[in-house]
C-alpha cells in the first residue's frame, strides 16, 4: 500500500481525513481527485473525462494515398523495393535481345552466356520444363540435396566414357628372357598380405626417394600385392601411373578418365587393377598392357573400389548415392546392392577368414559390417 503513487496518495488522504480535512489551509482530496491532479488533469469528479482524439489509421491513409497513385508498383505502398508490377514484366518478357536483333556479342557476353549454359548443365537445368531423359530426371531426384557437391551428370540413356590410352615409358616391355616388366625382381620375397607376421613394420624417419609425373595431386597409391615391387597412384589429372620402386621410375601411364582419379585397387595377382573416377566411371585395366578390360557405371559417383578376395571377377564399389554396389567384372551387371547407409560410402575394408565379411563407412558417422 505504501508503494507507487496510489499507495502514496492513500496514505496522505488518510492522514488528512484524521486531522480534520481542514488544517494548514488545504481541502481534504480523495485519491483518485489527487491522482488526477498529479497526472495535469483537472476535472471534476461528476463530469467524464474527455477523451483523446484517436488516430487514423493506416488502412484509411493507405486508402486515400492509393487515390493519388495508380498502379501496382505505387512506391507509397511497397517502398523502393517493391516487386516489378505487371507492366514491367510484360515489356521486359517481350523485350528483343541483341542476339534475337542479329546485333554480334562482345567476347564478355559470350563467356558469360556459356559459364550460364555449363551451370544450368551442371544443376540438370533444360530449355524445357520438362526436358531431359527418364535417367536424367532420376538423377537430378538421388543428388537434390547434394548436387553443387559433385560433378556433372551424365548425358544420355548409355553415357560413354572417353577413349582409353596408354604409355610405356620402359625400355622394353620385355626382358632378354621373355618376361613381363611387371614381373618381380629375382630375389624379391613374396608375402601373404593377410599374414602379419610376415616382416616388422617401422615409423619412416627419412624420405629415401621421390617419384614425380603427375601433373596435379596424387589421390591414392597402392603397392603391388605380396611384393611391392611396382606402386600404383591414381592422379587428380585423370590419369593412372604404374612405377618401378627399385628404379624409382615410371613404367607405364594409364589415360582413360575426363575428371580426377578417386580410387584404385589390384587385383590379388596385380594382373589387373581398377580405376574409379569422378567422371562416374569405373574401369579395369590390364596391367602389363594398359588395355582396358571393362567399363562399368550406375550414373553416380564411385568413391572406393575393391575387388572380392575370393573371386576377383566380382569387385564391390561405394558410391556417392549412399549404396555399396557389387559388379560381375565380366558382364558387366549389377549383382547386389547393400543399401543402409545414409550417406555416401567412404571405405570398404574385407576381413575375418580372408575377406568373409565386409566392413563399410560412411560420412553418416556409421560403420556397418555386411
């Protein structure tokens, strides 16, 4: 009571009606006359109080300013950023280009023109709104989410892969004795890559040797299996390389993708070895030649490759559409799909009894074993 203006005002009004109401020359007030006076506002108790003159309000303003401006891109209405209105649309959709006049494009125009055309490729885009293949549209619904990740798709119901080619930087492909170049050096151990307790391993502590040729980074290197005589590297340039670990070469170059390498894999004799890239290929190469064995695609992006230890003519592939798919080399079909992760698939690793069971992983923090 005793707090804020009304309990101040109480408490005086009380004061002043147990004194007599008349001492000191001051009348008696009752409360809510003494909170009136303190607020500017005197009026008598008996007569209402004026009210205050309202407002207009906006919608009546709106009203009468839309009376003075006509059209629907009225700057009083929605301000400098407004939308174009109706009219402006139109002028601009029937407005005549300068290609449409036969004037000629500067150079700037038409880089710009193209860079516009190959990001519309790009996004699946097509003059039409309903344009593109069954495999196209299809495509464009698996990667919505993660499109401006990966490269371009592919084009066409059957895409081709480009033309394969191969170099040898060798020699010769043969020795005085009739055998391969990929062919271990006499004297060099053979090891089981499941046995490991075969050799000790040890932290490296100084570089021994430098292997340069590619033109850009090096995405992976595998050595040729129970030897390690040869090492294989897939570069971001598209382009595989075999060398020669003794004579710290290059033996031979593989041409046969139009993007960067991602993985590569030898087979279990090292005759030969796979290739996946992200022009959405995989390819199977022979290693002595450099001929290429088979193509294989599903339209998406292949991350790892591996070939089934038990049977080299199946290899399993990890794909950009969260999938792990199994491929019969020779046919060239899809045999099987393990379809539980929930993002692209990063490794795939074959263990127990010589690769029994499959282990998986994957940028949905998850790993699976198949």
């Amino acid at each position: 009571v005793e707090r804020g203006t009304w309990g101040h005002s109480r408490k005086r009004y009380a004061e002043e009606k147990a004194g007599g109401g008349t001492g000191g020359g001051s009348t008696s007030q009752g409360p809510q006359q003494h909170q009136q006076q303190q607020h500017g506002q005197v009026y008598d108790q008996d007569q209402p109080p004026k009210r205050k003159r309202e407002r207009k309000s906006k919608s009546s303003q709106d009203a009468k300013l839309s009376g003075l401006v006509e059209g629907s891109d009225d700057e009083a209405t929605y301000g400098i950023w407004g939308p174009p209105s109706k009219e402006e649309r139109d002028m601009a959709e029937s407005q005549i280009t300068d290609l449409a006049r036969g004037v000629d494009l500067t150079d700037e125009q038409l880089a710009e023109r193209a860079h516009i055309a190959e990001r519309n490729r790009r996004k699946g885009k097509t003059d039409e709104e309903d344009g593109g293949d069954d495999a196209q549209k299809f495509d464009r619904l698996v990667e919505r989410k993660m499109s401006h990740l990966l490269p371009p798709r592919l084009e066409g119901e059957e895409p081709k892969a480009i033309e394969p080619s191969t170099i040898f930087h060798g020699a010769d492909e043969l020795d005085y004795r009739g055998r391969s170049w990929t062919t271990p050096p006499a004297g060099t151990d053979s090891a089981d890559p499941y046995d490991v307790e075969d050799h000790s391993c040890y932290v490296p502590k100084k570089c021994t040797g430098r292997l340069t040729g590619h033109n850009k980074g090096v995405q992976r290197v595998r050595f040729f299996p129970r030897t390690g005589h040869l090492l294989l590297s897939a570069g971001l340039e598209g382009k595989c390389k075999v060398w020669s670990i003794p004579e710290r070469k290059v033996m031979r170059t593989y041409i046969g993708h139009s993007a960067a390498v991602r993985d590569v894999q030898f087979s279990d004799d090292g005759s030969t070895f796979l290739s996946a890239s992200f022009d959405r290929f995989v390819r199977l190469w022979n290693t002595e030649t450099g001929e290429v064995l088979g193509t294989y695609t599903n339209r998406r992006v292949p991350y790892v490759v591996k070939f089934y230890p038990h049977d080299n003519n199946t290899f399993v592939v990890g794909c950009s559409d969260n999938k792990i798919v199994a491929y019969d080399s020779k046919s060239g079909e899809i045999t099987q799909e393990y379809n539980h992760h929930l993002a692209p698939v990063n490794t795939i690793t074959f263990v127990e009894d010589h690769g029994t069971k499959m282990v998986t992983s994957s940028d949905d923090k998850k790993v699976l074993v198949w």
